[in-house]
C-alpha cells in the first residue's frame, strides 16, 4: 500500500513537471525573450562590423573584431579578419600570430604553421624583446608540426624557442626527443 502510494505521488509530480515543459515549450510569450537573448548574434560583433562597413580601412575596429571572432570561437571569420588586417598593415607582425592562433584553434596545423613563419619573419629586430614569448611558441608550434617530416628544420626551430624561453617544458622535451 505505501509503495503504491510513492509510485502515484511520483506520477502525479512527474505529470506536473511534464505539463510545465510542455506549457513552456508552447507558451510564446513566455519563452520568446528567453529565446531572443540566448540566440542572439553577439552585439559586440554586430557593432563593429557596422563601424567596418562605414570604413574599411579601420584597422582598430577590424583588430577589436577578429579578437571577437576568436573570443567566440569563430576560427574562420578571425583568419578572414586577420587577413583584411594584414592586407592594410602587411609588415604588422601580431596580425601573422594571431592567424596562426585561429588556424591552431580551428586543426589546420598547415596554415597555423605558415601563418607563425610569416609572423617570425615579420618581427623587426627592435621588437624581439617584447615578442619573445610569442617567438618561443611560435617557433616551438612549428618544430613540433615538422618534427617527423623534416626533423633537422625542427631541431633548428625548437633551438630558437628554447633561445626564446628556455623554461617551456614541451620544448624541452621535444627537443630532447629530436636528439634521439
């Protein structure tokens, strides 16, 4: 008698929550303002695409759009950022790092890797010293990508990562993998 009273308290509850989806699910008003927000395209984006369109050649807002894009995990509406970035400021070396971090983000090792070489070979003399950890990965990503195609290319480019930062564990340890 008890366990068939539970199984009915159960059911009847179970009933309620059911017609409480289902009212939710069917009730527009209600859901509709819940809907609009959760799908909604983000502002951030949508501003300053408009900014864009009224100038082209906004490098601040074509920079603040494709960190956006990456922010939201849009890999391939960054790389086309980026290259609109690059395309304005071609010798403007953390545009190339930041196409090589979509790329990474998105599995294309092969673009990420070019994008880090157009990006090392972009960094000017006077700015090594500012961009020294973003060499070191840079050079690093690419060692790794070549270690079992073109192993001496590779141990040439986890030398310099380590010349960079010689603390990274990962490039420590491929590097003592490249001596074997």
């Amino acid at each position: 008698m008890k366990t068939e009273l539970k199984i009915k308290s159960l059911l009847f509850g179970l009933s309620l929550v059911t017609v409480g989806y289902a009212n939710a699910q069917t009730t527009t008003e209600i859901q509709t303002p819940t809907t609009t927000q959760s799908q909604a395209v983000n502002p951030q984006i949508d501003a300053l695409k408009q900014k864009i369109a009224t100038n082209p050649q906004d490098t601040q807002s074509l920079v603040a759009l494709a960190t956006e894009y990456q922010n939201a995990q849009d890999y391939t509406s960054a790389i086309a950022t980026w290259n609109q970035v690059t395309t304005i400021i071609p010798d403007w070396a953390p545009a190339y790092y930041s196409i090589g971090y979509a790329n990474q983000s998105a599995k294309n090792n092969e673009g990420a890797k070019a994008a880090y070489d157009q990006y090392i070979a972009k960094v000017k003399p006077e700015e090594v010293e500012a961009n020294k950890q973003n060499l070191a990965y840079a050079y690093f990503f690419i060692a790794f990508v070549d270690k079992d195609t073109n192993p001496e290319k590779a141990k040439q480019y986890i030398a310099k990562s380590l010349q960079y930062d010689s603390t990274n564990q990962d490039a420590l340890n491929l590097s003592k993998s490249l001596m074997n």
